[in-house]
C-alpha cells in the first residue's frame, strides 16, 4: 500500500469515528431530553441577557404555565445556542431568524413573538447622535460594530444592503468587530468606540425606554424593512413530544395568565402567535444573494 493510500485510509477512519461520536452524542441527548421532566430552554444574548430578574419572570411563566421544571440555557453566542437546538441538548430555543434559515431543515417554529401587535421588527444603522451623518454612505470608513455573525439584524441586513450596492463590508468600513449582543453594540456607539454600528430595531426601542441615558448618545441613520420576529424554534425531532406541546401552549396562551402578561410587559411584547416559515422569506432571499460572502 503506498504512502498516499495509508494517508486516504486513516483520513477516512478517523472521519468515521468522529462521525460516530457525534451521532453516539446526539442519540443520547435526544434520550435524555425526551424522558427528562425538566425543560431545557435556550435563549441567545439580546439585549436582556444580563437581566437576572427577566430570566426569573421567564422561568417562573413557563414552569407554572407547563407544569414542567424549566432550565434557561444562556449562551455568549447565536451559534453556540443554535448548536445546542439543532443537536437536542435543549428543547427549544428562542433564536434569531437567519439561524432558522440556516437549519430550516432541522428546525420547526414553536411561536413567534409579536411586538406591537405584529409579529415583525427591523434592523437600524446607528450612529453617535451628535454626527452628521443621515444615510448609509455617510458611514462609509467608520469602524463598525455588529453584533453577531449569525445575527439578522445586527450583520445580515447590513451585509445584504452593502452587497445590493455593489459594496462589501471589507471595503465599505475601515473596520468591523463585533459586541455579542445587540445592547453592547448600542454602548459602543454611544461611546464613541465605534463610529457606528448594526442594531435590532425592537432592542433599541424597547432600551429606549428602560435605559434612555444610553440610547440618548446614538441616533438612527436607517431603518431596514420589516422582518419575521426572532423565533420560538424547536428541533423537528421533538416537535410532537408532550413538553414541546406544553411549551408551544405556554407562549400562546400567555397573555391570559398574569404571570405571563408580566413577562409580555418586561419583554414590550403583545403576545406570541403561530406562525409560518414564509414568514422568514425575506431573511431567505438575503442569505441566498449572499452566498458564498456569509
């Protein structure tokens, strides 16, 4: 056997093996997930993310609304939450609509969030209030911050807007970073650590009125079309079992219980509704122009 075949050979089990394992991994998550009387909820870093009162309005809702115990499962990341829903080590998670795109094929919608009465929000380009700068060319050379790569709102939009004016975010800025969340990308501007940055719409509105100090010191430049609200969503796999159900019916249902109406309030939300993937078209279009540039 020649040199080059041993090296195929050894390629080729070490790729089975780890194959294996992550299979051997997954089926034992989904083992345990599915006979576990508690349930395991994932939440992505928004703009709450740090709020210990929030997660425990959230937890309290959905035990007494299920009859299950809940974990929140909170990650630095989208991806790493993302990860965890589409291999069953949570339930069901409250992700972003891009990542719903990605997975589509492994993931079902549990609930949609509605925000004034519509299950939809938008991306906004921010900038240090004080700034003359009214449209997205005036950004042009900024250092600019978004806040997740798996983000809609805050890197998606900006990503597909650039592209649509025959830009790229590596030519278009001087620099980009990104914060890991929607609310340092708001401090980072207002800073002046960044000159601008891409931000969701609702987080930015909803930080205007609890923390106005901080939103104060940015302003709007644009604001995108309207998008599907970041989803409820649920590994296809799990998407009949009796928690799921249980969870699917907590969300709904929550404007009629007052705990709920508490985590509605905390959130600025109106409730939660059904509703279909095409409500995520748009975000689809975005990520099919772009490409092989994601």
């Amino acid at each position: 056997m020649t040199s080059s075949n041993k090296i195929t050979l050894r390629t080729r089990r070490t790729f089975m093996l780890s194959s294996a394992m992550f299979l051997l991994a997954t089926s034992n998550a989904l083992s345990q997930s599915q006979t576990s009387t508690t349930i395991r909820f994932g939440l992505t870093p928004v703009f709450l993310n740090d709020d210990i009162h929030l997660l425990s309005v959230i937890k309290n809702y959905l035990e007494s609304a299920t009859g299950y115990s809940v974990e929140l499962v909170t990650r630095r990341t989208y991806q790493e939450v993302t990860s965890l829903l589409v291999s069953g080590q949570i339930d069901a998670a409250w992700i972003c609509g891009y990542p719903f795109v990605k997975f589509q094929n492994e993931l079902d919608l549990l609930a949609v969030p509605e925000w004034n009465g519509e299950p939809l929000y938008q991306s906004y380009l921010i900038t240090k209030f004080d700034r003359e700068a009214s449209k997205l060319a005036d950004l042009k050379g900024d250092i600019h911050a978004f806040s997740d790569p798996d983000s809609n709102s805050g890197y998606l939009v900006t990503k597909a807007l650039l592209q649509e004016n025959g830009l790229s975010a590596e030519s278009f800025f001087k620099k980009t970073l990104f914060t890991y969340s929607h609310r340092n990308v708001i401090r980072a501007v207002a800073s002046g650590l960044v000159q601008s940055g891409s931000v969701d719409g609702y987080v930015w509105e909803v930080i205007r009125e609890i923390d106005p100090d901080l939103v104060a010191g940015t302003k709007i430049v644009r604001k995108s079309d309207w998008f599907g609200f970041p989803p409820i969503a649920v590994s296809k796999r799990f998407a009949q079992t009796k928690k799921v159900n249980a969870l699917k019916l907590a969300f709904l249902s929550s404007s009629e219980a007052e705990a709920g109406r508490a985590m509605l309030d905390y959130l600025r939300l109106t409730g939660f509704v059904n509703a279909k993937p095409a409500l995520y078209d748009s975000v689809k279009r975005n990520v099919d122009r772009l490409g092989a540039l994601l």
